[in-house]
C-alpha cells in the first residue's frame, strides 16, 4: 500500500499555506447553512497567470449541508475530522482512501469519506456534500480557480441530502 497520492495531496495543502504570503483569515461568520469558510492562504501563482491558489478550512455543524453547486477550478477537498456525505449530478471524482485505493465516482452515485481521505473536484464538476452526523465536520480545500471568480457557484439540481434526524421531545 503506497501512501504517495496521500502525501502528494498533503504536500500540496502545505505549499499553499507556504507561498501564500501574506495569508488573510477571511470572516469565519456561518453562511446561511451555517458552514464557515476561513481563507488560510491565498495568493495569484506568477506560474498560473490569472488563476488564484487557496487553502481553505470549511466547518460543517452537525447534520448541515452544502446544497448543489459547482466551481470554476480544481478543488481538492481533505476531511480533517467527521465523516462527509457527497453526491454527485455531473462529472466524476477521484476519492483517495485512507488505504491508497483510488475510487472513481460519477453521475447519481452517493458516498461518504472521513478523516484521512481526500477528493479531486475538476472545474464544472456538479455536486452537494453534507455532514453526515451531528458532529462538527472539518475539511481543508485547495482550489485553484480563475481570478476572482466565486467559490461556489449554485446549480438547479433538487437536493439529495439527508433530513436531520428528528430532536427528541424535552
């Protein structure tokens, strides 16, 4: 079992929060989902004319989800702690897992990955992830987008995303 495409995503996470000088921590205030975005690094490469390399750390509470959307660039998304569903509408996605397998996902499938394991999301890619439990979620993103493009772009697909579990009666 190599270990080589876990290491590779790592080092590439890390590059970021290196070359991305100065780094600015963007308002973690929740979005209207209530994820939190932090800016841990984000910096125009002179390699990758008009393009913008960003490190992000994304916050998922308990059973909140991110509804169908999209992006402009590359994205690789790291699961820091929790467990995360994902489903994808249009495209494909390599999933790492943990044991360097590769699992390769498209249109309709739904799955879940946790601590250790990562995904390539490729520009266009059309999908929504959630937390799939009622603990916080933590992932790191790397993107690398055109400048000054938003980082989510919503698309008209009907939501998959699991209902809450129900509180219990006080």
């Amino acid at each position: 079992m190599s270990h080589r495409p876990r290491r590779a995503a790592l080092a590439a996470l890390a590059l970021v929060a290196l070359t991305a000088v100065p780094a600015v921590a963007a308002d973690p205030t929740p979005d209207n989902v209530g994820i939190q975005r932090a800016n841990l690094g984000l910096v125009q490469p002179a390699t990758a004319p008009g393009l913008e390399l960003g490190l992000w750390e994304v916050i998922l509470p308990g059973w909140s989800a991110a509804p169908p959307h999209t992006h402009a660039g590359y994205q690789i998304i790291y699961v820091v702690q929790g467990v995360e569903g994902y489903h994808i509408h249009k495209g494909t996605v390599e999933l790492h897992r943990k044991d360097g397998s590769v699992e390769t996902y498209g249109p309709g499938d739904t799955f879940t990955f946790t601590e250790g394991e990562w995904l390539v999301e490729s520009p266009g890619m059309e999908h929504e992830a959630w937390n799939e439990t009622g603990d916080v979620l933590i992932n790191l993103a790397a993107s690398l987008f055109p400048a000054n493009v938003p980082l989510s772009i919503s698309v008209d697909f009907p939501s998959v995303a699991p209902t809450p579990p129900a509180s219990p009666a006080p």
